[in-house]
C-alpha cells in the first residue's frame, strides 16, 4: 500500500517569501485578508473526496483566524505549525527561533486542546538547530526538508539528508523528518511535490511523475497553499521575473488540477502526517 500525504501551508497571500520587501511583518495587518476563504475552498474540496489532509497553519494567522484552526480540526484534518512570523529559520538568531517555535506550537494547541506534533519551516528554511530545537520543544515530526530547495538555495545541508535519508528508518525513533517528495532521474532532484511546479507541470506529466515516485517509496508528500487556489487574488508589481512567474502562473486552473489529482489517486490511501507515523 502506498500512501498520499496532502499537507496544505495555511499562510496568505502576503506572506510568501518572495514578497517580503513589499510586505513587511508589521504590514500585514494592513493587508487583505483572503486566507480564510481560500482555505475554505480546498476544504470543501477535499470534503468531496472524503480526503484527510495535514494544514500547517501559521501562528500570525492562527492567532487572527481560531476558528478555521478548529474547523480544519473538526473536518477531519490535522493541524500542525508552520511557525509564528514565516520568517526563514536560519535568519533568526537561537532565541528568536525557539520563541517563535515555542509560540506557534502553544498557540495551535491552545486552540485545538490538543498536542501538536508536526512543523513545517518557511520556505523549507531548514538547519540541524532547528531539528535540535523541535525535538526539545516536544515536536514528533517535520515536514521541511526538501533537497531541491536544498540545492539552489542551500547546497550544504548534506548532513541533514544523510541523517534523515527516508522517513520510514526513522519512524521507531522518536522523531521523523517527513522529506518533500522530488522526483529522482539520473541522480538529480526535480521539483514534484508541489507548489509553482503543481501549476506549471501538464497534469499527464505530472500524474506519471507521482506514479514513479509511488513506486520508489511508500509514499508521496505534496505541499500547496490556500493563496494557490485564489486567482483574484491582489497583483503585485515590481516583483522580480522568475519569482512574478512562480507566483501567479496557472492559479486559476488549481482547483480543476487538484481535482484531477485527487480523481486520478483516489486508489491511494490519502492519509494525515501524524496517521502515517501513528502518532494518532
Ligand atoms: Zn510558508
């Protein structure tokens, strides 16, 4: 049997990487706020499929939104942190970081009345600190090492990959790191769990991708956001080219290709991070 593991970054529209210069941390309560109707519109989605998902949801807006933190809860679903402030990992001193992981998780649990065990970092913004720090924190799982971000952003955390090289070797311990899923060809990592790449991929291409790597590992671990689901949502000018198209391209064609993706796996078992890992 192999499993699907859908997780979703609840963050909006404002609060991508790419547009930090233009919004600001202190900004974003000045910002249009379009994240919960968005991810109403992947929750009835996955309603339809009677599909469980995992929803990394960000403190900022969990703190602002209680309530769609307790309705992904009650549908079905798993919540789990993506951090406070979405800022990248290895940009925040020590004490900063074990704030905002402290916080996050305090605050989703707070909410939910129940412990939280899953973290995925912004941008995938992962360091063997942060691991140290989620395990002391009382994490059981993360969900933020993805070697094709890895390797053009990065390029030098092979220690991670060699410490977690598949999830499955580490599920009796008691942590897990739940890799992004790439599809592997001639010894390179092409970017197929999610994101842009979901948009911008044909889905023939796409479906034959996640079939390939179905059958090289267990499982297949996608990642989308609320905000990829809202074409209408605000334009920003200014930004640079490649990150212009990353962002906008194909978000009005999300909601029929996650319903082709759904449609063609439905064979699959869709299962939360914290099901397959039998931490619930
Ligand atoms: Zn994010």
């Amino acid at each position: 049997m192999s499993y699907i593991l859908l997780t979703v970054d609840v963050e909006d529209w404002f609060q991508v990487e790419n547009l930090r210069s233009h919004f600001p941390f202190n900004s974003w309560d000045s910002c249009e706020f379009r994240v919960e109707d968005n991810t109403h519109v992947l929750l009835d989605l996955l309603d339809d499929f009677h599909i469980s998902a995992t929803f990394f949801v960000l403190g900022w807006i969990a703190e602002r939104c209680p309530g769609l933190v307790k309705e992904i809860k009650t549908r079905g679903h798993e919540v789990a942190s993506h951090g406070y402030g979405h800022q990248l990992c290895y940009e925040l001193s020590s004490s900063e970081l074990k704030k905002d992981l402290y916080r996050s998780k305090s605050l989703l649990e707070d909410i939910i009345g129940q412990p939280v065990h899953g973290y995925r970092a912004p941008s995938f913004s992962i360091t063997r600190e942060l691991v140290d720090l989620l395990k002391e924190f009382g994490y059981r799982y993360d969900s933020s090492y993805n070697d094709f971000s890895m390797h053009s952003r990065y390029g030098k955390m092979n220690s991670i990959q060699q410490h977690f090289p598949n999830a499955r070797l580490n599920r009796e311990n008691s942590f897990t790191e739940l890799p992004i899923s790439n599809l592997k060809l001639g010894g390179k990592s092409i970017p197929w769990g999610g994101g842009g790449y979901f948009r911008l991929c044909p889905f023939w291409l796409f479906k034959q991708g996640v079939v390939r790597i179905l059958q090289q590992q267990e499982y297949y671990l996608f990642y989308c956001h609320p905000w990829e689901f809202d074409p209408d949502q605000p334009r920003v000018d200014g930004m640079r080219i490649d990150r212009r198209f990353r962002h906008y391209v194909n978000l009005a064609e999300t909601s029929e290709r996650m319903n082709s993706f759904l449609t063609s796996f439905s064979q699959h078992e869709f299962i939360t991070c914290s099901r397959f890992l039998n931490l619930a």
